[in-house]
C-alpha cells in the first residue's frame, strides 16, 4: 500500500482549486514592497490577509536591531536552550515580554504553534482535562492532543455550555485547564470573557487565554482581550505569537504561578526543538519596545478595521462577527464561488485569505481580511470598492469565473 495514496482527494481538491483561474493555497510574494504591498503574479497587491496588524515587519529600528544580532550572535542557534543554552537576547526577551504583560514569568518559543503545543501538554497530562472552545485553533487542539489529557469540547463562546459540562463531569482527582482565546482567527469574534470568569469562580479552573491575534492590538496596554476586559487577575496563563503584532516569528507562555518556570522541563516542544535565530529574538525585543511606546498604533488600528468593517456592511455582504475588528470575515455561498471571487479579488489587485473546510468553523466558505494599521484609507476604500465590484455580484449566487 503506498502510504500517500491517502493524499488522492487532497491532490483532486488542489486540482479543482487551480483549474478555476489560480492557487490559492500556493501564492508567492515575488516582493514584499511594505507591510502593505508585495508584488504577486508580477503584479502590484495590497496584502490584506498577513496579519501584520501593527504594519511593523518594515521599522527601521526593528530592522536595524535584527541585522546587529545576526552581526554579534549570527545566524542561528543551532539547538534547544536546555541543551545549548540560552543566548542572553532570549533571557532579555522574556524579561521584556513579562514586563509588558504585567507577569513575574514568560518563556519563549520558536513559534506560536509550539507555545500552544509546549504550554498545553506542559500544564495538563493524562490525569487531566482540557476543556475547549469547539473553534479553538488547530495549535490547541494538537497541543491537546500532546498532553494525552481528557478533551471536553463546548460550544463557541458559549459560557452557559462550559457550566454544564463541568457540572457534569465527575470529580476524578484530576485539574481542568480551559482554553479561549482573545480574537478568534478565522471569524474575528472575541471570547465574552467576563461570562467564561463567572464559570470559573463557580467551577475553580485554571485559564488559558491564546492572545495570539489580540496581542499588541486590544487593551489599554495592548497586552490583549483581558486587558481591554480589564480582567487579567482571573486569566492563569497567556499564549501569544510574534508573526502577528510583532512582526517576527516565535511565541510565548506567561504567568505567575510560583512553579511556572519548571514548566521549561516539562514541555517537549520547547525542550527537544532549537530555539528561535538571533535575528528573530532581537527584532521582538524592538517591537515590544515599539508597542509599548506607540500606543497611536493601536489606535489607528481600531480605526482602519471600524472602517473595512462598515465599509462591508454597507454593501450588505455577510459578516463573521457583530463587532468591528482587525479580522473581517466575509461568509461566501460556496467553495466554487469562493474561489472565483478569491481569483477576481487578486486579479484586480487585493490579496485576501481564503478559508474552506474543514479549517473553518461550521463547514464556512470565507474570504478573510486582515487588517493593518499600516493601511492607508485609500487602501481600505479600495479593497471595499474592489469587495463590491467582485464579491457583493457573487455574494448569494454562484460565480463561476472571476
Ligand atoms: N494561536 C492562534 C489562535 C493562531 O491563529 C495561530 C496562527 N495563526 C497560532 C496560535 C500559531 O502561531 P504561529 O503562526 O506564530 O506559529
């Protein structure tokens, strides 16, 4: 039996995907010209789908502080920090990072992805339950699946359906961890966080909020959706990336818990992988600087997403969420559909995600939408225009060639 055989209807839905006009899975950036521009099938584009919420992946003092590392520390690391040891820009990272949080702990990971992973099977293990918000990322639930614990799914952001299942989860002598996260990705909703707390107090879990795609962006001090919520005393450990706000890559766990620094020789994903390359670390540490000090990012951030969210509305396409946020979801009728307007929208200039399932939640078609503080107006007036002249048409009908 030829183990890739399996990969036959993976390999006939890419075929699908291409023979309507273009890869959507496959794009390549021939040019990152800004945080906003790249060029794409020789092609100027607006990228409106990187995540780069903050608009910081071009800082000149980012930049600058990434090519000093590579010139004093080089090019990579070259093994994990319990094995090779640490570089003082990771212990000087995590300082910052604890700082900015408010946390006495924070350890560092080469990616989002392993921080869910390391921080997942590192606080729950087989005599444990993990219970997750059903649209939970797909890092949570493989780091779920890593610890070996129990896993009790509930509804989306629906707090009444966590009480139910803990009230009727017999007593095993086991802890429980519940996982929300700030922003959820693909729909751009927010966890109703007081809700989920008033369950705790009731139920006495520990919490876990993925601050993955609300890091840097919500709060007073950007430091998430617990912050804006102005409850982080109830939340027991924060998860957050680099590729996003900060414009880097690796991730992190923090908290305060007085054995949580033990938790770097219980995690496999941070033990047995070599940590992130200097150039990396050092271009976070310029970041997190930059966010503290430039609150006007934020701002300008909340503004540019309030304005693609009424923007959208007003051509009256179907959105992922109520509340205007830096992920704007757009609900298409199919998967056919979906691609031709995904085609259609890069054609005309404006690169979007496209998310089908099963990545989505509830079998969605979507053309998802990032936004950056770095957008201009004009940036945001035209993605709406192009949204209106190729999706609104192939909004509720079938469009077959974009
Ligand atoms: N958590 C969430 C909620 C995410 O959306 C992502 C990535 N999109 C990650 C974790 C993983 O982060 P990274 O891509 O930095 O590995």
């Amino acid at each position: 039996m030829d183990l890739l055989a399996k990969l036959e209807a993976i390999a006939q839905r890419h075929a699908r995907m291409k023979a309507l006009g273009g890869d959507a899975v496959g794009v390549v950036n021939e040019k990152i010209l800004s945080p906003t521009r790249a060029i794409i099938d020789g092609r100027e584009t607006i990228l409106a789908g990187t995540n780069n919420y903050m608009g910081i992946t071009f800082d000149a003092e980012c930049i600058a502080a990434g090519q000093k590392a590579l010139a004093e520390f080089g090019t990579g690391t070259t093994g994990s920090r319990i094995a090779n040891g640490s570089y003082a820009l990771h212990t000087e990272l995590e300082r910052e990072f604890a700082r900015f949080l408010g946390r006495k702990h924070c350890i560092v990971f080469s990616t989002g992805y392993q921080a869910n992973l390391g921080m997942m099977s590192g606080l729950a293990g087989p005599r444990d339950t993990i219970y997750l918000d059903a649209d939970s990322h797909s890092s949570i639930y493989d780091g779920c699946t890593l610890s070996g614990a129990k896993l009790v799914r509930f509804r989306h952001n629906d707090a009444a359906d966590l009480d139910k299942r803990l009230s009727r989860a017999e007593e095993d002598g086991g802890g429980k961890l519940v996982v929300l996260e700030g922003i959820y990705s693909m729909m751009g909703d927010r966890a109703p966080l007081a809700d989920f707390i008033a369950v705790k107090k009731k139920h006495g879990f520990q919490l876990l909020v993925d601050e993955a795609h609300s890091f840097g962006v919500l709060g007073p001090h950007g430091r998430g959706l617990a912050d804006e919520a102005g409850l982080e005393d109830d939340v027991d450990f924060v998860v957050g990336t680099f590729s996003k706000s900060v414009g880097a890559i690796g991730g992190f766990g923090a908290g305060d818990h007085p054995y949580f620094e033990y938790l770097r020789f219980a995690m496999r994903p941070y033990m047995f992988t070599a940590s992130s390359s200097p150039a990396s670390i050092a271009t976070s540490i310029a970041a997190i600087r930059k966010l503290a000090a430039e609150p006007q990012r934020r701002r300008k951030l909340a503004e540019n997403s309030a304005r693609l969210f009424e923007g959208f509305k007003a051509l009256g396409l179907e959105l992922g969420c109520a509340e205007a946020s830096p992920v704007v979801a757009v609900r298409c009728p199919d998967e056919p559909s979906t691609i031709a307007m995904w085609n259609a929208l890069l054609k005309a200039g404006v690169y979007v995600n496209i998310a089908l399932p099963p990545g989505t939640p509830n079998k969605l078609c979507l053309l998802r939408c990032s936004v950056s503080a770095a957008h201009s107006g004009a940036d945001l007036d035209r993605i709406i225009e192009l949204f209106g002249a190729v999706v609104a048409q192939g909004h509720g009908k079938k469009v077959v060639n974009g």
